[in-house]
C-alpha cells in the first residue's frame, strides 16, 4: 500500500509487515500518465525492479521500478489517512483502516508476538495448552457479570407457568453465557495432566466504561497441581519476564513508534503528571529488577 508519493517520482511503499517503508523510485517519463495519477495514499499497488543502494538519505536500499500495477485505488478525496498524526479519538472513528496507521500496526504486530511468547513459554516448562468453552452455563466463581447467549426469540420467548423465561427449551437445554473464565474446566485439566494453560477470549458485561475495563479480552490462566505459593509466584514472575523480554527482542522498531507517540503524549500533560520513565525503559527495568513479594 502506498504510504506517500512525492514529486511524481518517490513512492513509500509498505505490506505491513514492518513499520518501515521502502522507497521505491519511479521514471515518471517513461510511467503512463494515466497510472501515476493512480498511485495516491491508500492506493495497492505492485512494483517490480532492481534493489539498489539508496542515493538519498533515509534508507540503505531502494528499488529502481520498471514496472508499476496498481492493483486497487484510492481516491485522495475519501481517503481519511493521511501522513501525518492522527489521534486515537479519530481513529476509532475509522476503525476498519486504522491497523494501517504507524500506531496500530505496531500494535498488532507486538500483539503477534506476545502470544507466540506465551505458548512458547508455557510449552517450554511443561505445560499443556487447555481449549475451554466459550459459550458455558458456568460463572466462575462469579467472577463477572455474563452476556447471555440464546436462539429464544426476544420478543416473545416461551414461559413458565410462573412467567420466567424457559431456558428448557432453548438450544443447549438450558441457561447458557458468554465464559468469563475458564478457570473450572483448566482445574479440571489440571488434575490430570499435571500443568496446564487456558489461552482465549473472555466476556464481561460489566458496563463501565474506563481503561481499566473491557467487555471482550483474552486471558491467561495457568493451573498447576501440587504447586506452592513460592512455585506461584515464580512462575508469574519468570512468564511476565519471558514475555517482555521476547518482545524487546523481536519488537525493538514497533516499541520505538509506540516509545516516541507516549512521549509525545506526556509532554502535553503538566510536569507533575508525567511518567518518569519511557515505555522501553520501563519494560527494561521489568525485566532487569526482581519483582518485591508479599506472603
């Protein structure tokens, strides 16, 4: 996708898979007028030619294009992203083009990357992976407020004799949610194989909206047999290290783009509100410090 296309000449070509262009040099005399009016921000395009050293500064290689096909159009009077910063606000208002943008992509790309880390981790210490229920007539504990899942009709489901809604006659037989936890089914597991992981989607329909809550997230739950509050407590802290660690190490470039626009951030906000340290340094005093326990 073309990212930016300077002087008819530059194009700034990217697939996503990394936050950084490349330049790609087009011969406008020789390139059909008709295409390069095609090549605009959020444009697909196909080029061929030759990888050479870059003459200009900013990048070590660049292609030479022969060849130029764009493959999908994008008008540069609907098109909502521009290079430049945009605020997340903005953003969430164009949801379906936003994992395009510097920001989000970084995100995704370090998302991939932490899930790969934690089935990496759990296999490396013996652990299986347990798939559990997503739709599930257990609470948890209670842990949270449920989203029901049914096939009754909404306007006239049937009733009881004393006017509750018969779940009897729904799909499964009975009353049935959206898990907020698989924490009984990996017990379960647990107490066969020995260690075990839960990996998969939660629900909570808890309607509070601040950053702290979310109706729909992934979580982990590791269950052990016959570990202790010491085993416990090492094992969170060596998994949360793993995890940062691998991201540092396969992310340097996506944390950098995040490192860079919470800075940006943090500098509008007064002096004695902002964070101490950046993001990358924060993840690095993570990893270097060992965590202060309490028993």
């Amino acid at each position: 996708w073309v990212r930016t296309f300077r002087s008819n000449r530059f194009i700034a070509l990217n697939d996503g898979s990394t936050g950084s262009n490349v330049q790609c040099v087009v011969d406008f005399e020789r390139t059909p007028e008709d295409v390069l009016k095609r090549i605009t921000t959020g444009a697909a395009v196909e080029v061929r030619g030759l990888l050479v050293a870059s003459q200009g500064s900013g990048q070590a290689v660049e292609i030479q294009v022969q060849e130029v096909v764009v493959h999908g159009d994008s008008s540069p009077e609907e098109y909502p992203l521009q290079p430049k910063r945009h605020s997340l606000e903005f953003l969430r208002e164009i949801a379906h083009l936003r994992p395009r943008t510097a920001t989000f992509s970084a995100v995704f790309r370090i998302r991939h990357e932490a899930q790969y880390a934690v089935h990496q981790f759990f296999h490396e210490h013996g652990f299986y992976h347990w798939a559990t229920p997503i739709i599930t007539s257990s609470d948890a504990e209670g842990a949270g407020e449920m989203f029901r899942v049914t096939s009754l009709p909404a306007d006239n489901p049937p009733r009881t004799e004393s006017g509750e809604v018969d779940y009897s006659e729904d799909f499964f037989g009975q009353s049935t949610n959206l898990t907020v936890s698989g924490q009984l089914e990996g017990e379960l597991g647990a107490m066969a194989l020995g260690k075990i992981y839960t990996f998969g989607p939660t629900f909570r329909a808890e309607n509070s909206n601040t950053t702290r809550h979310l109706s729909e997230f992934w979580m982990i739950e590791p269950e052990m047999a016959f570990y202790t509050l010491e085993d416990n407590m090492q094992l969170a802290e060596d998994f949360a290290k793993h995890i940062i660690r691998h991201v540092l190490d396969r992310c340097a470039d996506d944390l950098a783009v995040l490192d860079q626009r919470l800075q940006q951030e943090e500098q509008s906000k007064p002096a004695a509100q902002r964070q101490p340290m950046g993001l990358v340094e924060k993840l690095n005093f993570v990893v270097n410090n060992p965590f202060v326990r309490c028993s």
